[in-house]
C-alpha cells in the first residue's frame, strides 16, 4: 500500500465515521424530539403539580393549626379534670370530717 492508497483509505473511513455520526445525531435528535403540543401538556403538568404543592401546604397548615387548638383544648380539660379531682377530694374529706363528727355526737347521747 503505497501513500496515495493509505490517504484515500484514510479519507473514507474518516468519511464512513463522520456520516455515521451525523446519522446517529440525526436519529437521535428525531427519537427525542419535544413538539410544541407537548411543551403545552408539560406546561399543563407543572401547573397542575404547582397547584397539587400549593393545596398540599394549605392542608398542612390547617394541620398544624387544629393539632394545636386541640392540644390547647387537652390542657385545658386536663386542668378543668385536676381542680374537679382536688374539689372531689376535699369534698370527701369534709363528708368524712362530718360523718365523724356525726357519729361522735350520736355517740355521746
């Protein structure tokens, strides 16, 4: 093979490589093609997802708020619960006080 031949053979495998590239560019480009109806469908989805976010933080929100108006309403019970607890014992004490008292004044006659 003499240096004509090799730069010729040279040539058409850079050529062979070169149209290979270009054609899988091409094919490539043609597979993953975006159009305009589905830029407006992807347009669609994002508001859609904007909106679902939106309405996912305005329901946490509300959450947050009702856990603590309950929570506000437990402590409130709880305290309403120990001063019925406290009135409770110290109305049986007295009952006890009385009945004793009761019980030595049938006693003494």
């Amino acid at each position: 093979m003499n240096r004509t031949e090799f730069v010729f053979a040279t040539a058409i495998i850079l050529f062979l490589a070169f149209s290979l590239g270009w054609f899988a560019s091409w094919l490539i480009h043609r597979l993953t093609r975006v159009t305009r109806a589905d830029m407006g469908e992807l347009e669609q989805m994002a508001q859609a997802l904007h909106e679902a976010e939106e309405t996912r933080d305005e329901a946490l929100r509300f959450l947050e708020t009702r856990e603590a108006e309950l929570m506000n309403q437990i402590s409130q019970t709880e305290a309403e619960l120990r001063a019925a607890m406290d009135g409770l014992r110290d109305a049986r004490h007295e009952a006890e006080e009385l009945r004793a008292y009761i019980e030595r004044m049938n006693a003494n006659r």
